[in-house]
C-alpha cells in the first residue's frame, strides 16, 4: 500500500535575481559568484527565520517556512542585505497553503501560484497573495497594499496580490504587474498584431456605445433611489427601504463602482428633486430607480438606470423572483448593474456579493423590517430592532447577516445602557464570523463593538479586515476613520474621512473630524470653517463643543461663551450632554462656578454614571470640589473614577481617553508620578489633542514639570512634522 503523503500548511517562498540571464551572457564567472553570494546569504537568514531552503533553481531559490511571519521577517531582511549590497536585485513572491513534502522536495499548488507571484513584481519588491495577507494582518511590523486582483499564468483563479512597503522596499504599481503578465504571455508578433487589431476594434465599439460620450465624466458612480412600491401598502413599507439598502451594501462591495449610501439615499424618499440635481449634489453618474411590484407568492422589481444630466435611459430591466429566490433578488441585480458599468469583479467581490444571506424568506421579511428600525437610531427602535434579528436567526440559526445586525444594534444600545448589553455585542459578531469566515459585514461589526466597549486596537483589527474583504463598506470606511484618530494617525484619518464623504456627502461625522484635526494642527480659522460645516449638517453637541474650544484656542472667548449660552437657552429638552458641554466650555473659559454647577446638573441627569467609562465629569467636578476644600467629596469621586478606569484597562479597553482620564485624577490628588505615567499611556495610546492641557486650568502648574514638557514635546514634534508634510485638507472642501 502507497505510504500516506507528509501534507503541511506551509507559507512557499520564491525569490529571483533580476537581469541574471544578460549577466550570464556578459560574464559567467561573475554571474557564478553572484549566485553563489545570493544562496550564502539566503542560507543565512533563513536560518534566523525557520525557514528551508529546498532547493536551487539556477538564479532562484524555493525556500519553505511553517509562517507567514517568518517568510515575510525573511524576505525584508535578505531584500535589505541585497539593497545595500547594491550590485543585484530580488523579486520575491510568497503564497501559503497546503503543500507535500516528499523527498526533499515540494509540491502542490501554493508552489506554482508563489512562483508565478515572484514572477510578476517588480526589482527590490516582496509580493504575496491575500491567504498571507490575512495571516499577517494583527503584526504590525509589517506595512501592506493591496495591487488588486490579476489572472496569472496556469493559475485557475484570480489573485488578490499584495505588496509589503516596509522600507526599503520597492512596491509595484497596478501597471507594474499588468505589464509583467502581458511580457509574460507574449505571442509571435503575427498574433500580436492580430490581436491588437482585434482588441482595438472591440475598444472602438465600447467606447462609441459606452464611454463615446459624457455620461461617465464623473467616473463609474451610481446613486440608488429608495425603491418605491407599485401599490402602496403600509404594511410592507420595510420592503422598499430594506431592498434598497440591500441593493447599495451589495453594490458598495464593487470598489470599481462609487456607491452612495443608504443613509443619504433614504433622504430622497419619495423626494421631488429633480434627478439632474440629485447627481449633481451627489456627484455620481447615473440614478437607480426601481419599483416593487407584489405578486401571487412573488416580487417584481423593475428597475431604470439614468443618465439624468445628459438626458439618456442606459438600461432598463425586471427581476423577478418567487418564495426563498426572493433573498437572491439583490445580490442578482447588484451583478446586472456591475455588467453594464463594464465592471470587472475580483475573486473576492464575486464572493462577498450575496455572502450570509438566507433562503428562508420569512427570515429575510423579518431581517428587512430590523434593518428599518434600526436606522432610526432610538433605543425604542433599537430594541425592536434586536428582536427581530432575534427572530430571523430562530427561523434560520446560520443566518450570518442578521446576526452582524444583532451585533451591531447591542453595540448602539450599548451606548444607552452601559450596563447590561456588554458582552452581547461581540457574542453575536463572532457568531456571524463562526457562519461566515470572511464576511465583511461581520468584521464590521466587530469593529463597531469594540470601538463602543473601548477597544479601539481590536476596533482597528476587525475593521480593517472588513475593508479587506470589501474596501468600500460605507459604515466600515467611516468607523476606521475614526478609529485611526483615536489611535492617533491623523493622516490616515484625513484620508478615510475624504473616503466616507464621497460615499455619504451629506453625513455632519468627516467635516467634525477634518474639524478636530485642523484645531490640533493649529489651523484655527480652518477648523472652524470645516466645523460650522459639519454644525449645519447636523446640530451634533460635539460639534459645538469643538466649535467654542476652537474658538479659545483662538482668542475668541466672548464668541464661546455667547455660543454655549445660546445652545442652553436654545436646547428645547436639556439632558446631561447639554450640561456636560457648558461645564466643559466654562472651565477652559476659566468659569469655575458657571462650570461647578454645569456639571452638578449634568451628574444628577444621568444617575448611571458610575457605569459609563467615558463620562468625565466627575473627575471636573472632584476639580472643583478640591478647590473649595471639600476633600472629602473630591477625594471619593476621584477614587471611584480611578477603580472604573484602571477595571477597563485591565478589561482590555484602551481608548486614550481612560488614559486621560487617570492623569487628571492623579493631578488632583497631588500624585505626579502616577499622573505623568498615565499622561504618557494616553499619548502612546492615540491622544494628540494638546488643548485638553495646554488650555485646562487643572494642569496650569504642570508646565514646568520635566516629564510634562518632555510628552507635550513628542506631541508638538508629530504636529510640525505633519504641518510640514504635503498633508491635503483642502480636497473635502468642495460643494457637494
């Protein structure tokens, strides 16, 4: 009987010396030399890394590792060696999977796709396949980008391709790799000109009859009416806005195609703008607009696609489906309309179109009447919303989406009620990733859990998986913007922020933080532009918050003053945000007695302070109490914000406001050490906003501490760097 094959998963390592060939032609004996150096020092480091070499293969090496780690920590270090060597280059390409030992050799597909892979990069480059990608994500050694998705020579799918950007490494372009494919499958020149000929003409006709005219100026853009039902039924409203959502979360898998969101589409319900002015404000294209058609057991969605600036129908269609076909309805017409956006879908898009969907139809009904409920963003609403993903999941329990539904709304209910919801959140994500291991919507929601319950590391972590799997989620391009701010990469952050805008124009959220960034930047008269355009979007409290603090930090503390005490008069139902905000104004205004009784206000508001975390005031309030010689009542409002901190850190939450939060309270009670260790966790941990001290009475004499000047220094080094940079902000700074 054949002894059982020796199967491993493995991460296959190819690497090759660029131009070897012509040296070979010019000189033998220095090209032996080289190839003798290059096994020398892959030998080397290898054996640093746990890695094998298996064998050589002329000017190559296939080398094995039993990580991604390894074979990435590997491939930097002998690209580094080869850098400074400087008389030769490597292309490097990596692929994991199963392979065979057998003999000293190996075998198996993840060999030829990691030889095709070092094939198409470019000199002095590591690139790799997204099965490494997805192993490597949580180290962050390692800088990554994705090239996009290429058919490879014999190999049977198309390839996610990604390239490490760790200095000091070349990485390809897009091109790069395409040009590489093409050299690759070359042909006798007859057949080239045939084919070019060939290609030339079907260009020709596609243009004339898809991109010959002005229709795609604003590139492959689309804004999806909410659909409308043919006879109007309020029992069924959810189906109208449910199957438009659906429509848009499966379009905005597509990253070749700009999708607006649902949440800016809802607005035009049943809206009597013009459709020429709805592109314009949007920036998109073309206009979707459908109509649900209720039959015997059935739906019909008839759906147009207009080009309304130009005046032209580009496309029109019916979808028909019956019984537990209805659910495949969105994911169906997301593909029809990629098709005639000339959109060609990667591997992975394929798959995320559709993905945790069920064919249980009442499932779907009851997931679709959640999702409506959900978007309203009230706890009443929320709470409806929970049982009915409750209930969906009852009637199908691998009902991956609605879970990631669930998961989400515990996360907003969260917010309400900080107690009792803390864990339910990430139980019901991990469900929807146990169903589906590679769901966007999944990850997602992960993100926003943890992001909620303080873990803004794993926040990051789960989010950008959910964009790796689809780069242009609406809620995952937002959230990560946010959480690169609170992990203080305001760069990064800039440029998410531009993202979701694009997708979500009229959302208050990217101009706040454009906001917040250009007041940290010290580009005062900037930052209260972007924020009075976020105000007018929404009436969101930070925004006024931020509004004022901009306003003191730039010699404006008249014009605070009189903004906070007209949000006061003017908040119909004041709560303990309302008095929270004034309070905090008041004391960077140096008000003590407006603040102290701001916040007494805001406390006896909100009873379930203890249980919030991120609720500040009584750390204010000890402030204020200290200084009028009430210790006892400093002192045990200190002790109590100290015990809730220092629980949520040791928790896993490490949001830099927690870090804050325990300098202040060290400050108060005399403890320096203890509050500058804290000071310096909550730099390290994203906080980059100087005005939090430099502006606060209750640090005013800590500014002649070392220690002090010495973490406001690395502070004010990372905002010069940046001032100095080309950082763009002005490219949110358009009409929408």
């Amino acid at each position: 009987m054949q002894a059982e094959l020796n199967r491993k998963l493995s991460t296959v390592y190819f690497s090759d010396i660029v131009g070897y060939t012509r040296l070979m032609g010019k000189d033998e004996n220095a090209a032996f030399e080289l190839m003798k150096e290059n096994l020398r020092i892959h030998q080397e480091v290898l054996a640093d890394y746990r890695g094998e070499v298996i064998k050589e293969l002329g000017d190559g090496i296939l080398a094995v590792f039993g990580s991604a780690t390894d074979a990435l920590s590997a491939g930097l270090e002998i690209q580094k060696r080869c850098i400074k060597a400087g008389h030769y280059q490597l292309r490097i390409g990596l692929q994991s999977g199963e392979i065979i030992f057998d003999h000293g050799d190996i075998f198996g597909d993840a060999v030829n796709v990691a030889s095709r892979i070092q094939s198409v990069g470019v000199p002095s480059s590591i690139v790799f396949s997204d099965r490494v990608c997805k192993e490597i994500y949580q180290d962050s050694r390692f800088k990554t980008i994705k090239l996009g998705g290429f058919d490879l020579k014999n190999v049977a799918h198309t390839l996610e391709l990604y390239a490490l950007t760790n200095a000091p490494l070349s990485v390809p372009k897009h091109a790069d790799i395409l040009g590489n494919i093409k050299y690759q499958e070359g042909s006798p020149w007859k057949i080239r000109v045939g084919v070019v000929a060939i290609v030339l003409l079907f260009f020709a006709l596609a243009y004339s009859v898809f991109w010959g005219d002005s229709t795609w100026d604003r590139g492959k853009s689309i804004a999806v009416l909410p659909f409308e039902l043919k006879n109007s039924n309020k029992g069924l409203e959810y189906l109208e806005d449910g199957l438009t959502e659906n429509v848009i979360d499966q379009l905005s898998k597509i990253e070749s195609i700009k999708t607006i969101a649902y949440q800016t589409m809802k607005k035009y319900k049943g809206s009597k703008v013009p459709l020429d002015s709805v592109a314009k404000r949007l920036d998109v294209s073309v206009v979707l607009k459908g109509e649900i058609e209720m039959l015997n057991g059935a739906i019909r969605i008839n759906l147009q696609l207009l080009d309304p600036i130009n005046k032209k129908n580009i496309w029109r269609d019916s979808f028909e489906r019956e019984g537990d076909l209805i659910p495949e309805l969105q994911s169906e017409i997301a593909k029809a309309i990629a098709q005639k956006f000339n959109a060609i879908l990667s591997l992975e898009e394929s798959s995320q179109i559709g993905k945790g969907e069920t064919t249980n139809l009442d499932a779907y009904n009851l997931r679709l009447q959640g999702i409506k409920n959900y978007g309203r963003y009230q706890s009443d609403d929320l709470q409806v919303a929970a049982i009915q993903f409750k209930q969906a999941i009852e009637l199908d329990q691998n009902y991956a989406l609605a879970y990631a539904d669930l998961a989400k709304t515990y996360a907003q209910l969260y917010s309400y009620s900080p107690d009792s919801l803390k864990d339910l959140s990430l139980s019901a994500s991990s469900k929807a990733l146990a169903i589906e291991p590679k769901l966007s919507e999944g990850y997602g929601a992960q993100g926003l859990a943890n992001y909620y319950l303080g873990k803004v590391e794993f926040a990051k972590n789960s989010l950008e998986l959910a964009l790796n799997y689809s780069p242009t989620q609406s809620q995952a391009l937002g959230n990560i913007g946010i959480i690169y701010f609170s992990r203080g990469d305001l760069e990064q952050s800039l440029k998410y922020q531009f993202i979701s805008s694009e997708r979500r124009p009229d959302h208050f959220l990217p101009y706040q933080i454009v906001g917040w960034i250009c007041r940290i930047l010290g580009r005062n008269d900037e930052a209260l532009a972007w924020l009075n355009r976020s105000l007018s979007i929404a009436e969101h409290p930070n925004s006024l918050e931020l509004i004022a603090t901009t306003m003191i930090k730039n010699n404006m503390p008249i014009e605070a003053e009189k903004l906070i005490s007209t949000y006061l008069e003017d908040t119909i139902n004041q709560n303990s945000e309302t008095f929270k905000i004034a309070g905090t104004v008041a004391l960077y205004l140096n008000k003590p007695d407006q603040a102290k009784s701001y916040f007494e206000q805001s406390m006896a508001l909100y009873p379930e302070y203890e249980s919030d975390p991120f609720y500040g005031v009584p750390i204010k309030l000890a402030y204020f109490y200290s200084r009028s010689g009430d210790n006892t009542k400093a002192i045990d409002l200190l002790d109590e914000v100290i015990r809730s901190r220092r629980n949520s850190i040791e928790n896993g939450m490490d949001d830099y406001n927690l870090f804050l939060d325990l300098a202040t309270a060290y400050w108060i009670k005399g403890d320096k050490k203890l509050s500058f260790q804290y000071l310096n966790e909550a730099y390290l941990n994203g906080w980059r906003d100087l005005f939090f001290v430099e502006n606060n009475p209750i640090f005013s004499n800590a500014k002649s501490e070392l220690e002090y000047l010495r973490i406001v220094g690395q502070i004010n080094d990372y905002i010069a760097e940046l001032n100095a940079s080309d950082l763009e902000i002005s490219q949110l700074n358009r009409e929408k």
